[in-house]
C-alpha cells in the first residue's frame, strides 16, 4: 500500500529539485515496511506542503492534495461576477458616451470619405470627411493619419445604421470657443492661417472659422483677397456670438494698435496746405484713397477734378502716383483729407481771367432743362441761356431753338466767378458783337475789325473753294436758284397755302 503510493507521487507530482535531499533516495527494495511507511508519510506531507505554496502552484501548474490525499484541481478563473449576468459584464466594461460628449480615440482607418476611430465602444466611431475640419472639401488623409490620437465630439450614439457618429471640427471647436471667449475678455490677438476667400472678405482659421471683413484686412481696403490665402495673420476679436457660431476678426485693428506711435508721428508732422506725392490705393464710389508713404488720406469726390466727375473712376485708377494737397488732418479720429484738383489750375478762374461780358465765344449745348439750356463754352465751363435769351420771340420750349450737340456762338451777359455761374445769351449773339480773343487767333484777325466784330476774310474758305471747283465744272446750269426766284417761289407757295385753308373754311362759315 505505501509502495503504491510512493510510486503513485512519484509519477503524477514530479518534486522540484530544490524540496528532495540531495543524498540518494533508496530505492524501495531495499527498505523495510516500517521505512517505507515512513518515507510514503514524510513525501505526502511535503507534496501538500508544497501544493499549498502559492508560488509553487504557479511554476508547477498543478491542483493540490487535501489531508486525505485527495487531488484538488488548481483554479484557473474566478467567478467574480456575483449576481451579474455576463452580458451586463460586458456592456459595463465598454465606454459609455453621450450626444455632445467629447472623447478621445485612436484612429484605426482612413477612407476617402470617413475615418473610424476606435474609442472602447462596442463599436468604432465614425467621422464623415466633412466633420474632420473646418476647411472645405479636405482629403481626410491630409487631416489625419493612423494611429493618431484626436478628439471628437458625439454628434449621434446610432445614427438609421446603427452608427456611433462622431465630430472632430466639433470637438476642436467647443474647445476653441472657451480660449477664443477668455482672449476677447483679454483684448488679446488670435493668430491663423488663411484657408479661403469668401464673399466680402476671408476665412482664418483660429480653431474655427473666424470672418476677416475685407475693409478689416489693412489700414486700407485691399481689392485682390486671393494672395492672402495660406498666409498666417494677426487679428483682433471684434465680435464674438456662440449661438451664431460668429467670430468676426479685425487685422486692422492690429496693425492701428501695433503701428499707433508711428502713426501719431506722422500725422502730427502733416500740415494743411501743403503739398504730397502719394499712390492710389483704392478707388470707391465716394471717392479715392491715396497712400502718403504710412497713411491713407481720401479725396473726396468734389475734390478729384474742377469738372463734374460722374465716378471717381473716371479720373483716377489704383496705382497712379499723383500730387494731392493736404486739407484737413483730424488727429483724434485719424484722419486725412486730400484734394487732386487743388495742385491744378481752377478752370472758372483761368476763363474769367480770359474772358468779360459782352464777349461772344463758341459753345456746345449739353443738356435742355424747362427754363432753358446748358452750353459748354470751355473745358469743364457751362453757362446757362435762360429761355428768355434763346430768340428775339416767344420761347415756350428750348427744344424749339436749340437741341443736344448743337454747336453755336453765344454772348456772355453775365460772369459770377464767386458762385461760379455764367449766363448767356443766343439772342444777343446773333445781333453781333467782339469775339473773345481766342476766336480770333482760330479764325484768322483778318477776319475782325480793331474793335473785334467779324467782318469774314478774304481768304476762301474750303466751301467756297469746292463751290467754286462745282462751277467750273457744270457752270450756271443746274445750280440752285437765285435769291429772288427763291423768294418769289416761297411766296407762291405761300399764297396757294392760304387759298386753300380759306376754301376749307368756306363751307363752316357758309
């Protein structure tokens, strides 16, 4: 029975080295039945010993003996669930996420459309290419790459798929929102680049999408928007609205508090009267800015040209490089005025210098108004015929003397250089008079007496010279009528006019 035993541990618990004697063990023939007792006994107690020992339950892998003997299996799990059922363990154990909940994962696929991003949910979440920034139309792999740790927001926990739907411009946006309000609060500067132009101005992206009015990008309005695109800017915060998701920025703003001590300097430098070289910024409707070398100043409309300027377009373009006098400076709100035609010559002021009433000059009609019409009588000088001094009769409408373009002498009978107005006249002109200077220098002073009135020239003109050359080749025949005979034919027809208005009036009176 011990023998059996004995031979029993020694095939099913081989002992680690280090629990036998180091001497021999006898073999069991040569031991008596009280020896081998003995050792059977001294074996089990050892076998049980060592089976109990934690550290050699884990190197031998095996169960353990009771005080009986009996084999205990050595436990390989343990049942630490209590009254939880597996499932509810295991739905325990995932991450547990809501709708607006931030988490951070690890990405675990790039698609052209999506990105999988693995969070401990019971499956990985998924961000639409379009939620991955907040720049448009971007290749995700451009954005993110496997591996990558980010953060994304919850937009839907199962979206008709059964999807968890995830967010990382939204996730990137709620947290720059909170750093975006705290540098408002501060009057601080954001910094981004510039990822698009869009209607009225550009697009910088501060953590989110931040709108750079155009009229905000310089100290001046800036026409081209595209080269500024991929460029970093700073700006200031202008307007902030969470609910609007609206952040309205101002790099002007910037550069006025960066570069206000330059600023001061110059403008204090700046003195009414005098005269500066500057570039054309820009041209609106209003008028045109004009860089001074530091500032802008603007020239107004009225101060562009001594003319009627329609749009300041006509007159100036961006880039000219024009001389412009100093107006106005107003240091407190920092602004210059200019004027363009204030370094030329004033037009009313050269003609009336030139001219005096009672001279006739050559003009052009411009426009009809019901009490009379404009004539061009120099380069941006118009005069006024009232209608009372378009004829020697009764004038009810200017359209019956004259019309649009018509080209025609009239006499000045009024000169007001103060209030810059002319008056003329047609009726006075066509009773004769002295002919302004310049006239004469075109016409030929033959033409004129010493007192100026027009007494023609001796010289034929180029009608009369092809008047003549018709002569010489078809001679007396043909030509039109002679005075009289054209008078004598008017009249004839003139009488069977009145003939016949009084034979269709007969009958009435009859």
């Amino acid at each position: 029975m011990a023998l059996g035993v004995w031979s029993c541990l020694a095939l099913t618990f081989p002992l680690r080295a280090s629990a036998l004697p180091i001497a021999p063990v006898p073999g069991p023939d040569s031991l008596s039945t009280k020896e081998r007792t003995t050792l059977s006994d001294q074996l089990l107690t050892e076998a049980a010993d060592a089976a109990t020992t934690p550290a050699d339950t884990e190197t031998n892998g095996m169960g353990s003996f009771d005080s009986e003997g009996r084999y205990i299996p050595r436990q390989v799990t343990e049942n630490d669930l209590g009254a939880e059922s597996l499932d509810e363990a295991y739905t325990s154990s995932m991450v547990q996420v809501e709708d607006g909940q931030i988490v951070e994962g690890t990405i675990v696929k790039v698609d052209h459309d999506e990105v999988l991003l693995d969070i401990g949910y019971k499956s990985e979440g998924v961000i639409p290419a379009r939620e991955l920034s907040i720049r448009n139309d971007v290749d995700p792999s451009e954005i993110v790459s496997l591996g990558e740790r980010i953060e994304a927001l919850v937009l839907t926990k199962e979206d008709k798929e059964g999807r968890l739907v995830l967010s990382k411009k939204r996730a990137q946006y709620e947290r720059a929102w909170g750093t975006i309000e705290k540098i408002k609060e501060e009057e601080g500067v954001v910094s981004g680049p510039v990822i698009e132009v869009v209607k009225g101005g550009l697009i910088v992206d501060i953590g989110l999408r931040g709108f750079l009015p155009a009229s905000l990008v310089e100290l001046r309005r800036v026409r081209d928007l595209a080269p500024y695109v991929g460029r970093t800017v700073d700006a200031k915060i202008i307007e902030l609205d969470k609910n609007r998701n609206n952040v309205v920025l101002s790099r002007r703003a910037w550069l006025e508090e960066t570069q206000k001590e330059q600023r001061d300097d110059f403008l204090t430098n700046l003195k009414p009267g005098e005269v500066r070289r500057g570039v054309v910024s820009s041209v609106v409707n209003f008028g045109a800015f004009v860089d001074l070398g530091g500032m802008d100043g603007l020239v107004h409309v009225s101060e562009l040209s001594w003319k009627h300027v329609d749009h300041p377009g006509s007159v100036v373009a961006v880039g000219d490089e024009i001389e412009v006098q100093v107006l106005e400076v107003d240091l407190d709100r920092e602004r210059i005025s200019l004027s363009l035609k204030a370094t030329q010559q004033d037009p009313w002021q050269q003609f009336a210098s030139a001219h005096q009433v009672g001279e006739l000059v050559y003009g052009r009609v411009t426009k009809l108004v019901p009490f009379g019409s404009f004539v061009q009588v120099g380069d941006g000088i118009e005069g006024l015929v009232h209608i009372s001094e378009m004829s020697a009769h009764h004038v009810d409408l200017p359209e019956q003397v004259v019309t649009p373009g018509e080209e025609l002498w009239v006499k000045i009978i009024d000169l007001d250089l103060q209030r810059r107005r002319i008056s003329l006249s047609i009726k006075q002109a066509a009773e004769g008079g002295i002919v302004a200077a310049e006239y004469q220098e075109h016409f030929g002073e033959h033409a004129y007496d010493d007192q100026g009135n027009y007494i023609g020239g001796s010289e034929s003109t180029e009608a009369q010279q092809a008047w003549a050359e018709y002569y010489a080749e078809h001679g007396d025949e043909g030509m039109v009528p002679a005075a009289d005979e054209t008078v004598a034919e008017a009249a004839a027809v003139e009488e069977a006019v009145v003939e016949e208005a009084v034979a269709d009036e007969a009958p009435a009176a009859e």
